[in-house]
C-alpha cells in the first residue's frame, strides 16, 4: 500500500486495529444489505434491525399471510452474523477508546492533541495518526501533500493552464478520511480562516465546485493538522473542545 513503505513493524501494527474496525462494519453493512434483500424478494422491509426477530413475527406479504418459514429462518442465520459482528464492533471500540486514556506511546499522544480541536473525533485523529502522522517525519508541506496523494495535477495547452484535481497516488485511507474531515471542519469550525477561505471561494458554486473546493480544503488542512503537531500552531481561527 502506498503511504506505508518505510513504516515500522510496531507503526504497521499499530494499523491492524482501525484497519479490523473498517472490515467489520463493511461485513455488517454486506450483512444488512442481504438482510434487506431477502425481504425485499417477498415485498418485506424492516426500517432498522433493531428487534428484528419481533419485526419477523409482525411482517405479512400481500396477501396477508406470515413471511415463510424458510425466509424467516435464513433471515435470521444472517441476523446472527450480523449481531456477531456489531459486537465484535463494539469490543474494538471499547479498546480503541481506552488507548487515549491510558497508553503513554508517542503517537497516542498526537491522538489526545489532534483530538483537542472541536469537530475532531477519535476516528479521524486515530486514522491520521497511525496511517499518516505518527511514523515518519515530515521536512515540509510538500512532503505532507505528496505522501497523502494530494498533490494538484496541473494540465497545460498552449497557454491555458488548470488544476485538474488531485494525483490518486497515496494513502487511500488518508485520502478518504481527510476528506471527511474537511466537511466536518466547515461545520465544527465555521470561523477558521480554511473555512472562511472555502466559502468565499466555493460556498456560492454547485456541487460539482464544492467538491472540488472541499479537496482544496482537505489538502489544506492535512498540512494545518502536521503544523499543529510538530509545531504546536493552532490553525488560524480554529477553536479547541470546551472543557
């Protein structure tokens, strides 16, 4: 993968955790489409599978006879799987969790900082940490952008000149997850001088220019977060969690 070559063995290990937490609500999210599926074949649906067997007992096909035995019965062989893994789920967050409560390791620490700034969860801070921040230096904000893949891909004709995007080069879980982080910054830290910046340059467009506004964004304050960081600087016109 790109983005961890160089990366030590305790670095790499420190991965296996997100990385497990991400395989399994993928599995649960195939576990409930199959769910939804299998009912849907009948003309079914359930709003949510919280009480899914008591749902099973109420649903009735269209002629208003009970769903069939057979369908039920594999409806909740998958249901099963589905609560396996939805605490499986649970017991990886627990343990993620307690890390920053207790873990004295450097990159724990860049966990507890990244996570003083408001809008800044556990999930992103961890990400970033372990799959980007916490296992090589960085020289500069060219090496931040560029690891990352989010550095611009410039296209030339003649004299005309534009920014095409972003290189899909890097660390794809970084990529997504800066990404995702960059909306919650517009609305966790409105005032930020990134987001006063985005709306002047990008609030008034369409979708398609807000997207292309919100990859600015997100390459933007990647290189903000490693200031904070390695230098302490608060983003400007960003405010930390209360308390």
């Amino acid at each position: 993968m790109a983005g961890s070559q160089g990366a030590s063995v305790e670095a790499e290990d420190q991965r296996h955790l997100h990385r497990d937490l991400e395989t399994l609500k993928q599995e649960r999210a195939s576990t409930t489409t199959r769910i939804q599926g299998l009912l849907s074949s009948q003309g079914l649906r359930v709003t949510s599978l919280t009480k899914l067997p008591e749902q099973l007992d109420a649903l009735r096909l269209w002629d208003g006879s009970p769903i069939p035995p057979g369908l039920r019965r594999r409806v909740l062989r998958v249901y099963a799987h589905y609560t396996f893994l939805s605490e499986q789920i649970a017991a990886v967050e627990a343990e993620r969790r307690a890390q920053p409560q207790a873990s004295t390791d450097a990159r724990i620490d860049q966990v507890r900082q990244l996570m003083l700034l408001k809008g800044m969860g556990i999930n992103g801070a961890w990400l970033l940490v372990m799959e980007f921040f916490g296992w090589r230096a960085f020289k500069n904000r060219r090496e931040v952008g560029g690891l990352a893949g989010f550095t611009p891909t410039p296209y030339q004709s003649g004299e005309s000149a534009r920014e095409q995007g972003i290189t899909k080069s890097g660390n794809r879980h970084v990529r997504w997850m800066t990404t995702e982080l960059a909306w919650s910054w517009l609305r966790f830290q409105p005032e930020s001088a990134l987001s006063v910046w985005f709306s002047e340059r990008f609030g008034s467009g369409g979708k398609r220019l807000r997207r292309i506004g919100i990859v600015a964004v997100a390459r933007k304050l990647r290189i903000a977060l490693w200031r904070f960081l390695e230098m302490g600087v608060l983003p400007a016109g960003a405010v930390l969690k209360e308390g």
